[in-house]
C-alpha cells in the first residue's frame, strides 16, 4: 500500500502538470500548489476523496449519481473479493500503477490518463461553435472511456469470480473487450447486477468502430452510422443524442476510480481518524454485507 499512495501524490502532480493548460488552467493550477502542501499518502487521498465527495453535493444530481454508483461499485467489488482472497483483492488496488502479475501492458494508468485528457480536452470545446471540433473530440471522449472500461472489466471479472468462489484466470485481462462485456455481463446478472452502470456505458462494437474508421456524423439526420463485424460488415446507426449522452456519461468515469482505491487505500492502511474523515457512505460499506450500492 505505501507504494500505491506515494504514487498518488506524484500521479496528481504530474496529472496536473499535463492540465494547467487552457480554458480551466487556473482552477487546476491552484489545486496542484494545494496537493503539493500535503504529506505524500493518506493526507493526498483523504483530500482527493473529500473534494470528490463535495462535488457530489454541488453538481447536477443525475450526473452526480453516476459518479457515486461508479465510486461505491468499485468499493463494494473490492470489498467482496478481499473477504475471500485479499491478496488477489490487493492487485485490483494497486492496478492504477502495477501490472496484474504475469500480464504486461495491464496497468490502468496509460488508459486513465487518456481518459482523463480526453475528458479535459472535451470541456475546452464542448460549447464551441465548431461542430467539427466538438464531433472530433467527442470520438476521442467516447473511444478514450471504453479504452479504460476495457481494461477495468478485466480486473473486475477477476473479483467477481473470487467472490464468487470461482477459479481465476489473469488472461481475460488479455481477452478483447466484447468477450470482456459478455463476461462480466454473464457474471454478475448484467443490467440487474452490481455493474449495471459500467455495462450500460460499454459499446465494444462502437469503440472499434472509431479505431478501424469505421464511423461517420450524418449532419441531415442526427444520427452516428457506423459498420462492425469482423468479416460480414454491417451498417447500424445511433442517435446523435444518445451517442453525446454516453460520451458525456463516460467523461465522469476517471474520478470514481481514483477516488475508490483511495478509499481503500486509507480504510486499510489509515489509523481510526483517518477512517473517521472519509465520507460516512463510503466508510460504511466496509462494514455492510449484500451487493447493491
């Protein structure tokens, strides 16, 4: 855990560092100093929790609950998997900055950053007059946000599966991303379960469309047309709506991570007041049995 929290302090740095440019430069700017003052460890991480959870309190409500949802999920599959194997549990909390054992490349935090920089460059355009600006970066928001739910599911099927009380196998964090959603949908009852959320957001078929090219903006008809498949190509469509909604929807994915493995992060290696400074929400589904949120 020591390791995980100093990289805590150096990964906002750096984070922030990428971001002090542009239209919300000075916000972020004055965070860093702020960041900076702290202790590495459990200070950074009780900060980054609390002004997640302020945040909470201030923001749309619908947008806000996605947020929650997306941070208590993360908690409650940790939680669960760490009450039959912590060991296993510990790779999920360390995932931000280790490779699962024995799988190269699968670190979350290149696909983090991106999504956060995705998510960034998205708020600079988003009410720009440019529509070709506002679709490039939209593409960019959308494929960024499966990118890190492709690798996230893969560590979620694997604290599922211990929770479960099922065998583990390290390679589906290798399998591609539909066998991943087919899986973790399988698993955990899909939009009935606990990460209804997360599969709800997860469009395999879109996002590999936007890596082949394969995606086009039908200005007359507001709608997105692309083609899937692997050799059989087909042409589907989704409303131009519907598809900023799930980009808009999948930019408030990078801050529930992070705040939920510094949750963790002080509830196991925090003292008493540490834990008591933690929002009473997050604190209490250590103690809480069942698997809803």
């Amino acid at each position: 855990m020591r390791e995980m929290k100093d990289s805590h302090s150096k990964l906002l740095h750096q984070f922030a560092s990428m971001a002090a440019d542009g239209k919300f430069g000075d916000d972020i700017r004055r965070s860093r100093e702020e960041y900076d003052q702290l202790p590495n460890g459990i200070p950074v991480m009780l900060k980054l929790v609390r002004e997640f959870y302020d945040d909470l309190r201030s923001d749309d409500p619908e947008l806000a609950r996605i947020r929650d949802i997306a941070c208590q999920t993360l908690i409650v599959a940790y939680r669960e998997a760490n009450r039959k194997d912590p060991d296993i549990a510990a790779h999920f909390v360390h995932s931000l900055i280790q490779d699962y054992p024995g799988v190269s490349e699968s670190c979350l935090l290149p696909r983090w950053t991106s999504l956060g920089n995705a998510c960034l460059a998205w708020r600079e355009v988003a009410h720009s007059q440019n529509r070709l600006i506002v679709w490039q970066q939209t593409i960019k928001l959308f494929q960024a946000y499966n990118e890190y739910l492709n690798g996230l599911f893969g560590y979620l099927i694997i604290l599922w599966r211990v929770h479960l009380g099922k065998t583990v196998n390290p390679n589906v964090l290798n399998t591609n991303y539909g066998n991943k959603v087919t899986q973790l949908r399988d698993l955990t009852g899909g939009e009935d379960g606990l990460f209804y959320l997360y599969l709800r957001l997860a469009q395999p078929e879109i996002r590999n469309a936007i890596a082949h090219e394969c995606i086009w903006l039908d200005s007359d008809d507001a709608v997105i047309r692309y083609n899937y498949g692997n050799q059989d190509k087909q042409e589907a469509e989704i409303d131009l709506v519907e598809f900023m909604g799930y980009a808009s929807s999948g930019s408030h994915l990078a801050q529930p991570y992070l705040a939920a493995i510094s949750v963790i992060a002080v509830m196991e290696s925090g003292n008493e007041l540490a834990h008591s400074l933690l929002p009473e929400q997050y604190r209490n589904l250590f103690t809480h049995h069942g698997t809803t949120v």
